[in-house]
C-alpha cells in the first residue's frame, strides 16, 4: 500500500554531516528519513523555500522538458529499500499512457516540488526502514558496550569530555 507523504523538513545528520530529507504521512504518525547529498538537498531547499535561480537547474529543466512534451508528473513514489539504498519511480502521463521510470529518491522529490506531484511511499519501506535503524543501532549499541568492557582503570583517564 502506498502511503502519502510530505516533506516535514530538511536537516544535517549530526554524527555524518549528511542531509536528511523527512518524510510524514498527514496524521504523523510515519516518519520516514532519507539520507541524500549535499547537492540534492540543496535543490530540495531551493524549491521549498521559493527561490529563483538565474538559470534553470537540472530539476527544473526535467520539468521543462516533460511539460513541453505535453507529460505530467503524477506522482513519486519511493518504492524499495535494498541494502541500506532507497529506490524511487517517477510516474508520468503522456499521449494517455503511464511511464514509471527509475530514479533516487532525491531527484524524484526534487521533481515532484516543482511539479505539485504528490510524493508516496510504499509501507514496506517505511517498515524495512525501521527494522534497518534498530538493526544498526543494535549493533552500534554492542560495539559501544564491547569497547567499554574491554577498557582498563589506566584508559580511563585518557579520554577528556
């Protein structure tokens, strides 16, 4: 099942310096966090905030090209998650046929902004989502408590906060 999202609002992973795109559904109940690049949030930032550049940029020139072929976006949809990668499809209208075509999760949400498409994600990647953060935090979890057992009462005062 496909479920609608918006965009609650772009940070910085403070242990990577990563931009982080957030997702929720309308009650918000889901959330759901994708890590993308500099440049890509920068575009995402650029629509939500309105502003104009002097030139048209790569996301902005796709959504040229597909109105000026008489296409539309319909929809985005962020459809799997496989080995800590998201994928994407971009659906498109055009001469009264539907095209999905692959893309990340990023351009895809960078194009849905400028074309008011709507922005889905299927459940099972919310749900994979989930199970991969507590999967990585179980384990980063372990490693911190193997590290601290295996310290000794001299290491301790080697570490300053």
């Amino acid at each position: 099942m496909q479920i609608e999202m918006t965009i609650k609002g772009l940070m910085v992973d403070p242990v990577t310096n990563t931009p982080i795109i957030i997702l929720r559904d309308e009650p918000g109940q889901r959330v759901l966090p994708i890590w993308v690049g500099l440049f890509e949030a920068n575009a995402i930032a650029l629509q939500i905030e309105n502003v104009s550049t002097p030139r048209p940029m790569t996301h902005d020139l796709l959504r040229n090209i597909i109105h000026d072929l008489h296409a539309s976006v319909d929809k985005v949809v962020v459809c799997d998650l496989r080995e800590n990668t998201f994928y994407a499809l971009i659906y498109l209208s055009a001469a009264g046929a539907t095209l999905a075509v692959d893309a990340r999760p990023s351009d895809a949400i960078a194009l849905a902004l400028r074309s008011r498409a709507p922005i889905f994600v299927e459940d099972t990647v919310i749900d994979r989502a989930k199970t991969v953060d507590v999967i990585s935090d179980t384990t980063d979890a372990d490693r911190l408590q193997k590290w601290l057992e295996s310290l000794d009462s001299e290491d301790l005062g080697k570490y300053k906060m």
